[in-house]
C-alpha cells in the first residue's frame, strides 16, 4: 500500500485510490421530461444543495456557455442508446472535450453488439476525455434481466475501457428496488482491473431499504430524483443513521432547493 491513500493494482498495474466507504456523495437526476428546465436549471438547483454533480440530457456549447463550469463538480451528459446513433452525439462529444467538469455516460443496452459498441465509442474518446467516461444502465429491461448476465457484460466493457464509473439508474419508476439492489450486489461481486465496481457505482435513490443496503454494500455515489427536497432528506438520515458522512459542497447552501 503507497502512502497518499492509493494501493497497487495487480491487474490494472497501476496504484488505485482506497474507496472510502465512509463519504457519500449525491448528484441530481435532471428530468428529461421536464421541459421547464433547462440544463443551467438542473446545475444551479445541484449547486444550490451542494451536491457533487448532477445527471444531464446531451448538451451542446449554445446551451452550457451560460454555466460557470469552474466550481468542480461532475456533469453526468446521458448519450442514450438512441442518441447514440444520431450525428448530434459526434457534436456533443467534440463540443465538451475540453470543459473538464463533463463526463459521457454511454448507455448500456442488453441487446446484442451493444458491449461492442460502446467499447469502441469510449476507446474513440479517450484520448480527449480520459476517464471522463461512464456507463448508464438506464433501460428498465436491463433491470429484469438476469443480474449476472447483465453484471457480465459490464465487466467486459470495464475490462476493455478501464472505465471509471457506472451509472445505475432506472429511466422507469416502476422498476422493483429490489431488482436494482440485486444488479448493484452482483456488480459490485465484479473482479475488474482498478478500482472496486463498488468504488465506481453510482446509484439511484428509490427508497429507505434500497438505500441502508447500499450503503452496506460499500456504495458510496447516489443520484437524487429532482423531487422537492424528499429523496435528499431521505438519503440525509439513512446516512446519518448508518454513521457516515454526507458530503456537500461547503461553499453551497444546505437547503436551497
């Protein structure tokens, strides 16, 4: 183990950080389906909070070069499956390579070709982005699928990437908790090189249970529905009742949604 909080990686050959299980970290879940805000809307309102970030629909520089992008926090930029395919998504990613604070969360589907594909769209990008990439898991059929066969395919694209994070986060409300809450323990089950699955895992919010089980999982990353403040004072006490930190931004008010 080195000395500035960082362990040697057999696997990946490089020395990794050590997950703090302790500091949990929130980011705020933009509504695509909320036309009423706008992206500056949905960073301003994380901020507000103190959060550490928050999750966006794609968006190109006449829609972000109103937001300061120097406060350090992480723009999750969801590039659908969909997206995807679209000569749009070429624009998104060269139009934010150089603002630092985005990453491209490439969405994972279960249909075949998709590990491929979305390998070869992150290897495209890393020169520019580095390890500012991600992996969605937002389609509701990912979440009645077989956990290991989905777990499965995400350690393949992890293996070939090096990816850094993965998003879990129902685009359905009507998806089970439980069902995220088993894909969550077998992802976490994964032996990748780098960092722990667990270290990299960022995770919806659906309920009290869902959310004491991942903590007890070691997860450390959640996402907040943009619900009024619920799902934060919620998240609030399961932490403090599970004896951890909740982190916000110390320059950033504490309620202010």
């Amino acid at each position: 183990m080195a000395n500035n909080g960082t362990y040697y990686d057999s696997q990946s050959g490089q020395h990794v950080p050590i997950h703090d299980e302790n500091k949990i970290h929130c980011y705020l879940i933009g509504n695509n389906k909320d036309d009423t805000k706008s992206p500056k809307d949905i960073v301003q309102t994380a901020r507000s909070i103190g959060l550490s970030g928050c999750l966006l629909p794609p968006i190109v520089p006449q829609k972000r070069d109103v937001i300061d992008t120097s406060a350090g926090d992480i723009w999750f930029l969801h590039l659908s499956s969909t997206f995807q395919d679209r000569l749009s998504c070429d624009e998104v990613i060269e139009s934010n390579k150089s603002i630092e604070c985005v990453n491209l969360c490439f969405e994972f589907s279960i249909e075949d070709k998709s590990v491929d594909k979305i390998s070869t769209m992150i290897q495209k990008t890393m020169t520019d982005y580095g390890s500012r990439t991600s992996i969605g898991i937002f389609d509701e059929k990912c979440f009645n699928e077989d956990p290991i066969l989905v777990a499965s395919q995400i350690a393949n694209i992890i293996d070939t990437t090096l990816i850094q994070q993965v998003i879990v986060s129902p685009d359905d409300n009507s998806v089970d908790p439980d069902d995220l809450r088993s894909l969550c323990e077998e992802l976490s089950y994964l032996d990748v090189p780098g960092p722990t699955v667990k270290s990299r895992l960022v995770v919806k919010t659906m309920n009290e249970e869902q959310v004491e089980e991942c903590l007890q999982m070691g997860i450390s990353k959640f996402l907040l529905p943009d619900d009024g403040g619920d799902s934060l004072d919620m998240i609030k006490n399961t932490v403090d009742s599970a004896g951890k930190e909740f982190h916000l931004k110390k320059s950033a008010p504490t309620a202010n949604w």
